[in-house]
C-alpha cells in the first residue's frame, strides 16, 4: 500500500508539471492546430498525457529503487509503449497503419504479463476458450479499448473522467483491492489537476494522444483483469463479467460502434476524426463542455444500474 501523503505529492507534482511541460511547448509553438475537428478557439497544448506518465514514472522508479512491489512494475512496459506511440502521433500525425501495429504487438506483451480474456463467462453458451482464439480475442478487445478511449478525448474532461469513474467502480465493488488499485489510484490522483487545465479559458492543456493512448492502455489491463477468475465483486454488483466489463465502460464502446458504422456508410476511413460523435451531438444542444460530461456520466450510471436491476 502507498502512503496517503505520497498521493497528495502525487497531485501537487502532476500540477506542477502540467505548467512546466506546457511551458516547454508553447515555447516551441507546439500548440494544438485550429481546424474543422477541434471544439476549441483558443491556445492549446496537448500535454496533460506527458504530466500524468512522467508523475507515473516518477513515484514507480521512487518505490522500485526502495524494494517496495506497489504493482506489477513490469506493466511499465506497455504503458510506456502506448504513451511514446501517441506522443509521437502528436507532433507527427503517425499513420494509423503503424499505430495500429503497435497496438497489436502492445496487446501482446500484455497478454504475456498474464492479462488474457480465457473465457467468455457464458455468452453465447460459451465459457473456457482456446488458447490461440483467446489470445485473438484480448488483442481484438484491447483495439476497441484502447481507440474507445482515444475516440471520446474530443471535448473537455470526458476522456478523464471516463478512467476515473472505470477506476474507482472497478475498485469500490471489488470484495477486494485489485493488484492494479495502487497504480489506479496513481492515475487517478495524477489526472485530477487536468480538469483545471481542461477547463480554463486560456492557455488549455489536452490530453493529447500521448494520454489518451496510455490510459486506454490501462484501462483495457484493469477490464482483462475483471473479466479473470480473480476478480470477485460484492454481492450486489454479482453479474456476468462480460457485461460487467461493457458496462463499466458503456459510453466509449456505444460511441466507437456508432462512429465506426457512420463512417463505413458514408464511405470515408473509420480513423479519421470528424465532430459526428455522440458528445459532439449533445455540445451543439447544451453548449457548454461541463455539461456534456455531467449528462453522459449520469446516463451512463443510471443504464449500469438499470441493467443491475434487469438483470438480477
């Protein structure tokens, strides 16, 4: 278990370094361009994700060097992979054939740290798979987490908040703490300063590619790990894993299916980013980001109650 204190310094330290690495990049211009996609008007770096890595980085080297296992540090590995992927992607524009690529060979190294789907918990009739098949079907899952979560950083907050409530309703009906609940909490605390960067009027900082890439990444690990046999969830939240998993994170998988189908109908690449999300859709209603946020959360927290109660 980490200290209390070191989450606070976790905080003050991600704070701190959102305003030096934007710093660094504003007096390189690299800002985020102005163009038909973007939802803003104003100066902009995509930078939260270099913050929320190097905190990451930082506090795991910290307990590594002291002996203390606060998680499975080899997860460092995949993670960092994602994060340097979509950085790159930021200041570059990468093609989405190599990033593609990458994810893929990503969703393997996890895989081999012992993060695999093995059973489908009785969809379809279906329980233990394969073990070729089951290794095809986590790397094919891991693409749709990881590009959900990439899809939906198109407004402010939503993507941060998305990981954060994945987080913790992963953790608070878990019987018990998950070997992920250090670095979870690490995300989580390193995250929180971003929506004040997010949501100034001026001088924002994104998440950018970098951190979208990354905490899909995680977020992908954590739902592998609910639908392992060592997951158990209190009494109440005592439903099929695989719904469990889709639900905790319904937005993102609803929004990516929607995008991808529109795209594929109207005859353009399902990569390319347009403003015809279902976020974007709501925006161009209630006008304001905060909102859009507040009204997808609490849709998405009503439906996994509701199944909850259909279901049980």
């Amino acid at each position: 278990m980490i200290d209390e204190i070191f989450f606070i310094l976790l905080f003050l330290l991600s704070t701190f370094l959102a305003f030096i690495v934007q710093r660094i990049f504003i007096n390189y211009e690299k800002f985020d361009d102005f163009n038909h996609r973007t939802s803003h008007n104003t100066l902009a770096t995509k930078t939260g994700g270099i913050s929320v890595f190097i905190c990451l980085f930082i506090f795991s080297i910290f307990y590594y060097l002291k002996g203390i296992e606060i998680f499975d540090f080899s997860l460092l590995i995949p993670i960092s992979i994602m994060f340097i992927v979509g950085v790159y992607d930021d200041l570059y524009n990468a093609d989405f054939k190599l990033k593609f690529i990458l994810q893929i060979i990503v969703a393997k190294i996890i895989i081999d740290n012992g993060f695999l789907i093995d059973s489908f918990h009785g969809v379809f009739g279906l329980y233990e798979l394969p073990r070729v098949f089951s290794q095809i079907f986590t790397v094919f899952v891991f693409l749709i987490i990881v590009n959900a979560i990439n899809f939906i950083d198109g407004i402010d907050g939503l993507a941060i908040t998305e990981v954060i409530k994945a987080i913790l309703i992963i953790e608070l009906i878990s019987i018990d703490n998950t070997p992920l609940y250090n670095i979870g909490l690490m995300v989580v605390f390193s995250l929180i300063p971003l929506y004040f960067f997010n949501y100034k009027k001026n001088k924002k900082i994104f998440l950018g590619d970098g951190g979208s890439l990354l905490l899909g990444t995680f977020i992908s690990i954590y739902i592998f790990y609910v639908l392992s046999k060592d997951y158990v969830t209190v009494s109440f939240f005592n439903l099929n894993k695989a719904l469990l998993s889709i639900l905790i994170i319904i937005y993102p998988l609803i929004d990516l299916l929607r995008v991808f189908i529109l795209r594929i109908y109207n005859k353009k690449s399902p990569f390319i980013a347009d403003k015809n999300h279902i976020h974007h859709k709501i925006l161009n209603v209630v006008k304001s980001h905060y909102l859009v946020v507040i009204v997808i959360q609490f849709i998405s927290i009503f439906f996994i109650f509701a199944c909850l109660m259909l279901f049980k």
